[in-house]
C-alpha cells in the first residue's frame, strides 16, 4: 500500500513562537523528506484581552499587529513564489492558517479568514479565560484554581461554539490540554472528553470538518499524539 505523506500544520517564521525559518526553506525540506503536499498555518489570535500578549505576527523580523491586515499580503505572496519555485516538483504547497478561537472574535476571524483565499482554516483553542492552556508558563494560572469539572465545561463548551460557527476546516489539537494539565488532574484527565465530544464529533461529520492527528505531542515526551487513540476511535464511530 502505498501512502502520501503530508504536514498541514506548519508555522512558518510569520508566527511570533515559531523558529526564523522561511517558507522557501520548509519547501526544500518536505522535498528532501518525501512528503507530498505541505499546508502552512501561521498563527492567528484576535483576543483582545491578550492583545499586547499574542495578537502579533512577525514579518521581515518586526512584529505587527495581526490586525494590520498588510502581513496577509505579504504572507499570500511569499506562498505564491514558492508555488511557483516548486511547480514541477513534486510537491504540492498550500495556505493556511491557524486561528486560535475566543468566544466573541467571530467577526475578527471572519474578516481573515473570508477575505483571503485561505486553503485550509485550521482552528484550535489556545487559551481558556484569557491564559494560554498551551504554554507550560502560562497554564498553571489556569489549571491550578479550578476542577476538572470547569475544566471540562470551559473547554468543550468553547469547542462546541467553535464548531458551530462553521468558520474551521479542521480541528487543531483536539485534546491540547492533555499537554500540561495531567500534572495537576493526573491520570483522569485522560477521560474528560467522555460524553461530551460524541455530539461534537456528531456536528463536525455533519459539516465536513476535519480532525488533526498532532504528534508534536512526542517532542514534548507524551506518549499519545493529539488526540489520544481513544478519542480518534471515538471519531471514527
Ligand atoms: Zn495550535
């Protein structure tokens, strides 16, 4: 059996956390690994609360104000020359982007994500209550003040709403806060999904939506990938 081997998440050096590498050289190393079809998937955050914090992108070295809306240009092209550097190759190289979702920024994340020819609209929850439940510095401020009850209730009620906007193609890392809130919760965190994805996953076959296999997980030294087998299974059902 033969299989393609592709990356759709991808942080070019347009996201403030992500290495000084450009797109041009990710294309030159998908070449060298193989891979088929690459997607790019700068960072996006339009919560206001954290304006100062993460509402950025970096071009030509500066960071800028994600909402100065001149980076997409810049963005667009730099993907277009390596489209066309790389045509002929067998690689084919997409945009992207991965909005972080926050409840009440539709209107932010429309006018991105509707005004360019996006190929793919990554969303993802970052941040629960204005913290980063993706930062290993950040999420203690989160975690270490509420239950896994609230836990459970923030995160998949912002997911469900985040579906229900129907804005995503694909869901980013479903499980994220696997990733640093099993030192509070333990073991049980491996079950908070249950009862409440099913109709999550109900909505997103019915919309077409995608789940992402993350393995960034095995860098940090977890032993799942995001989601975890159980919830993939449960996906598939
Ligand atoms: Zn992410």
């Amino acid at each position: 059996m033969s299989s393609v081997k592709t990356d759709y998440h991808i942080h070019p050096n347009y996201s403030i956390d992500a290495a000084a590498v450009h797109i041009k050289e990710y294309c030159y190393r998908a070449l060298e690994l193989g891979l088929s079809e690459i997607c790019f998937t700068t960072h996006v955050e339009l919560d206001p609360v954290r304006r100062e914090k993460d509402n950025l992108v970096m071009v030509n070295g500066d960071k800028v104000s994600v909402f100065d809306r001149a980076w997409l240009d810049s963005y667009f092209n730099e993907i277009m020359r390596a489209q066309d550097s790389f045509k002929g190759s067998p690689l084919r190289i997409k945009a992207g982007v991965e909005v972080g979702y926050c409840p009440g920024c539709e209107e932010d994340i429309e006018k991105v994500v509707n005004n360019y020819p996006f190929d793919f609209v990554l969303g993802a929850i970052h941040c629960l209550d204005h913290i980063a439940i993706s930062s290993m510095k950040e999420s203690p401020r989160y975690f270490q003040s509420r239950t896994l009850d609230q836990v459970r209730r923030d995160y998949f009620v912002t997911l469900q709403e985040m579906v229900s906007t129907g804005l995503f193609d694909c869901l980013a890392h479903v499980d994220l806060y696997a990733r640093y809130e099993s030192r509070y919760f333990g073991p049980e965190i491996k079950c908070l999904h249950q009862g409440v994805i099913e109709p999550i996953f109900k909505e997103m076959a019915q919309k077409g939506m995608g789940l992402e296999i993350n393995t960034s997980s095995h860098r940090r030294g977890l032993e799942e990938f995001h989601p975890s087998k159980e919830i993939v299974a449960l996906a598939r059902l």
